[in-house]
C-alpha cells in the first residue's frame, strides 16, 4: 500500500503496522487524519469528564499559580517527638467526653511560636514585608469546591473553649458550603493537615500573600535512639514551606524547632486554661 512519505514518518515513531489503518482517501489511501484519527482512538486516553474552572476553584488556581510565579518556595522537614502530645490529647478527649481534633490542640503551640518569631507571622507585597500583631491562622480544608483556606483569628489571645467553638463552626461552615468572604481575609498564617491521609511529608505551597505555610504529616509508631537507648516512640515530620525573599533558613529552622520544642513539651507550653471544670 502507498502512502505518504509524512505518513509513513509518523507511522513510524508510534511503530505502527499500517495495515491496521482504515484509509479514507482515493482508492482506500490513509491520510494523515486517517493516521491520527487511529492514533487518537488507541494511545490517548478517553476523556470522561470535562469541568471548567469557576468560582472559588478559580480563585485558588490564580492564588496559587501567584505563589509559585513569585515565592522564593523552600521547604525545610522536621520530625517531632508526639508521645507527649497524643497523651494529652487523650486526657483532654476525656474531660470533653469527645475526641479533641489533632488540628484543633496543635493551633496554641503554633500560634506561641508565632509570637516567639514574627518574622513569619507576615505577608509580602511588592517591595514591603509585613508583620502582624494579630495571629490569624487559615486552615486548608478539603471542600466541595476543592481546597479552601477559611481562617481562625487571634488563635494566641482566645482560651480553649472558644477556639474549640471557632474551629467548629468554620469546619461546618466549609463542609455546608456556607463560608463568607470575610472568612477567607485576614490570614497571616497557614496550616495543612494531611496526617488524615496517611502522609508522611509534603511540600506545601504558601498560601500569598503569606511568607510560610506549615505542612502536618502523619503520626507513626517508630523506634528512636534516645539517651544510648532505642525505643518505640510516636513520631511525626512538619513541613514548613517559606519565601526566601522574606525569610532567611536559620531562622526558618529556629521557628521549626520552636513547634517541636512546644509539641514535645504540651501540657507545659500550651496555655490551657480554666478547662478542668468544664
């Protein structure tokens, strides 16, 4: 069978046995939309669905496309001991006679250290760094609509019980599709829990105009060298991503090393008060 030499070029790079191809053109000749038409049916995939990008997922798309064309984007790992921090969230889960969210205990010692370094209590925009008073702590949360970043204000100032009633209502807010712009401004920092979805670490992407975000992985059951000894502990890796531009690592580190200081440490540094005898 004669075909074109174009055909026949492309023919070759998908080792493709001509034969097989129905021509359509004068006396059965395969063309070049004979070839592709075949080609499309058996190498590329079947689309099934098709979604346009609207709404809140367009807003976040655009947000963190910004990020990623102007952050300076690094990521340092850090593993932290949570035995200490696992107990007390069993001990607080029995005064509330409800399992105390991960998230929800691990919003104090973040925000504390937040007021130990404010150089990432801040957001970058133009030429200016800018820090905060306020600790304004988004929440990446899973929705309907994708991933939203509703946010938590004063996280620092607020005791126990009204943080528990905050966290709550923004979780069902964004579960009932009911959050209001005013949920969404305001952050001057961020959190992203996927310790729920079995991750061990992850390179988070700063949520702008922020300088950090912190990642929370998984906590798991490993052994650890400790005092000459090995033994079976609870661990977990944090994940901060920050903007270079703003931030300088040492102290990026120094800040990380302040949350696992205050994890491994949490019935001391976490400033619960007047919860006993609720």
């Amino acid at each position: 069978m004669k075909i074109d030499e174009k055909v026949e070029l492309i023919a070759d790079q998908y080792g493709l046995d001509v034969n097989k191809v129905k021509g359509t053109g004068p006396d059965g000749k395969i063309t070049q939309h004979d070839l592709e038409t075949y080609i499309k049916g058996n190498y590329i995939p079947k689309i099934k669905k098709e979604k346009k990008i609207f709404g809140i997922r367009k807003i976040i798309a655009e947000r963190l496309s910004k990020s990623y064309r102007e952050a300076v984007h690094v990521t340092l790992n850090m593993e932290v001991k949570m035995d200490a921090f696992t107990e007390f969230r069993e001990k607080l889960s029995k005064r509330f006679q409800k399992k105390v969210s991960y998230t929800l205990l691990m919003l104090k010692p973040i925000a504390k250290s937040l007021s130990d370094f404010a150089d990432l209590n801040a957001t970058i925009e133009e030429n200016k760094i800018i820090l905060y008073e306020n600790i304004n702590i988004n929440l990446a949360i899973e929705s309907s609509n994708g991933l939203i970043t509703p946010v938590i204000r004063d996280v620092d100032k607020k005791d126990f019980q009204h943080l528990i009633t905050d966290y709550k209502d923004i979780i069902e807010r964004s579960k009932n599709n009911q959050l209001k712009y005013k949920d969404f401004i305001g952050g001057t920092f961020t959190i992203s829990n996927l310790g729920m979805f079995n991750v061990d670490f992850f390179n988070p992407i700063i949520n702008p105009p922020q300088v950090a975000i912190l990642g929370l992985n998984r906590i798991i059951k490993k052994p650890i060298v400790e005092e000459e000894e090995i033994k079976v502990a609870r661990v977990m890796l944090l994940s901060l991503t920050f903007d270079h531009r703003a931030v300088d690592g040492a102290l990026a580190a120094e800040f990380l090393d302040r949350i696992r200081e205050y994890f491994e440490n949490t019935e001391k540094n976490f400033g619960i008060e007047g919860t006993k005898n609720e």
